[in-house]
C-alpha cells in the first residue's frame, strides 16, 4: 500500500481532519450527555466527508489510472513474479 501513495492528497487529509475534529467533538458531547451537541460533532464528521469529496472533484484528490499504466503496472508485477 505504501507505493501506490494511497491518501496522500490534500483532499484526503482536509477530509480525515475535518471528520476527526467532529468525532472529537461528538466524543465530548457525548460524555456530556448532550445529544444537541452529539449531533452537531455527527454533522462535522459528515462535513469532512463532503469537503474531501468536493476537492477531489476539484482536482486536489488522486489522478485516475489510466488504461496504458495499469497495464504496464500489471506487466511489471507479472514480469518480476517470473523471477
């Protein structure tokens, strides 16, 4: 997983940050027996989703693999299990 890069876009960190402030703040309500503010700290967790979503639509998310490297991945790996 660590050479394909997996996650390592703005996107995806902007997305993972804002969705873990919201569970924190979920957790804290949560102990404080107040569902208003659970709720709230829910709705940031799914902010962080539509966040990270939105700036990989933009353009800041992983680029799509194209035919030709994906075939010349699999080649590689193929080739290098051979031997």
């Amino acid at each position: 997983m660590a050479g394909s890069a997996h996650g390592h876009t703005p996107a995806a960190w902007t997305g993972v940050i804002i969705s873990f402030i919201g569970f924190c703040i979920s957790g804290v309500f949560m102990v404080a027996a107040n569902t208003t503010g659970f709720w709230a700290g829910m709705a940031v967790v799914l902010l962080g989703g539509v966040v990270g979503l939105a700036m990989k639509v933009a353009g800041l998310g992983m680029p799509k693999e194209s035919a030709a490297v994906a075939a010349a991945r699999e080649a590689a790996t193929a080739k290098a299990r051979a031997v």
